[in-house]
C-alpha cells in the first residue's frame, strides 16, 4: 500500500510539472516567470531578447555602411589612377560586407528577426590617399567603440552566446586598425613623393581575400 501511494504522489509531480511547463510555453517570452533551471538554457537557445536582437542589427547597419563607405574610397582611388589603393579598398568593403554576413547569419540562428535599416551616404571625395585612410582608420577605430558597447551590453544581459560569437570582431578590430594605422604611417612618411606613392600602390594591388572571408561570403 505504502508502494502504491508513492508511485500516486509521483505521477501527480509529474503531470503538475507537465502542466506547469506547457502552461510557461504557451505564454509570449516576454511574460514568462522562468523558475525551473533549464528555463535558461531554454531561452538561450530559442531566441535573442529584443534589446539584444535590436543593438544586433543596428551592428549590422554599421558594418554595411563600413562596406559603403570603402566602396566609395575605392572609386575615388580608381578616378586617380591608383589601381592598387583602388583594389585594396574594395577588398575592405567585400570583407565589410562578410563581416555583417555573420551578424545575419547570427540572428536568424538564434530565432531573431533581421532588420535591415538605411545606409548612410558615405564621403566620396578627399584631399589626398592619406585623407582617404585616415578617414578609413577613424571609421575602424568607431567600429570598435561600438563592438565593445555591445559586447559590454551582452555581458550585462548574461547573454553567453552573443558573448562568444562577439569575440570573433573583437579579435578582427585589433587587426583592422594596426593595418589602417601601418598604411596611414607609410603614407605620412612617403610625403609628396610620386615614386613613393606609386611603388604603396603596386604593394596594396597584391592584397588577396582571406580565405575564412571567402568561404563567409559564399
């Protein structure tokens, strides 16, 4: 008797907690009271919070704008005869280009909802090749400022996931300004000499796609 009265009391545990469960899905995420400890992990996996889908794809805005703007630079080198300056560039603005691409990817693999937003019109004449990667470098460094906004809000909102897939531009910001900083430093040096310029420009004409950005964009 005291067997048949436990084997009772437990499936009465778990239909309530059957019920309990079914009654917490059915509510709009946003109204869920999370108390069981795989509620976590359950929301983890299920879909970003809307704050986080939000400040997702305003970065996704700015890479594309990144992608714009080197798109403009490279035709305002194509107008001057740099080849080189003008290849290298639109190198840039296909990796920016990558660089969102994982940004999408991202939310649509957490069950977010992309949205796409106006791109703003970028500069498309300069001064000088140095003008035009002193701007390219203060636009890196803005980019950078506004990943470490984000990766700090996500830390703030334990959003681990988001965390993680951030570290990857975190990593690509350090890259990307030491190579906008080496350009604008040889370019300061190089002066007024023609020779100097020409000889920059056939070194950035070799610029190849990194293989990980090829195999983003396909």
């Amino acid at each position: 008797m005291c067997e048949l009265i436990t084997g009772v009391k437990t499936a009465v545990k778990a239909y309530i907690f059957r019920l309990d469960w079914t009654t917490l899905l059915s509510q709009p995420s946003a109204d869920r009271d999370l108390k069981h400890p795989s509620d976590i992990l359950y929301k983890d996996i299920s879909m970003l919070s809307k704050s986080i889908e939000g400040a997702v794809n305003d970065q996704i805005n700015h890479e594309l704008s990144s992608a714009y703007a080197y798109l403009a630079m490279s035709a305002f080198f194509e107008r001057k005869s740099l080849p080189g300056f003008a290849h290298w560039a639109r190198l840039q603005s296909q990796e920016e280009v990558v660089h969102g691409l994982k940004l999408v990817e991202y939310v649509n693999d957490r069950g977010g909802t992309l949205e796409l937003k106006s791109v703003e019109k970028p500069m498309g004449d300069f001064t000088s090749p140095l003008a035009v990667f002193e701007a390219a470098l203060a636009q890196e460094m803005k980019v950078t400022e506004l990943i470490h906004r984000l990766y700090a809000f996500v830390v703030e909102e334990r959003d681990y996931a988001t965390q993680v897939a951030l570290e990857w531009f975190i990593a690509e910001q350090v890259e990307e300004e030491k190579v906008g900083s080496e350009i604008v430093d040889q370019l300061r040096m190089i002066g007024e000499d023609r020779t100097g310029l020409l000889f920059m420009d056939r070194e950035l004409g070799q610029r190849q796609m990194a293989a990980g950005a090829n195999a983003s964009a396909e």
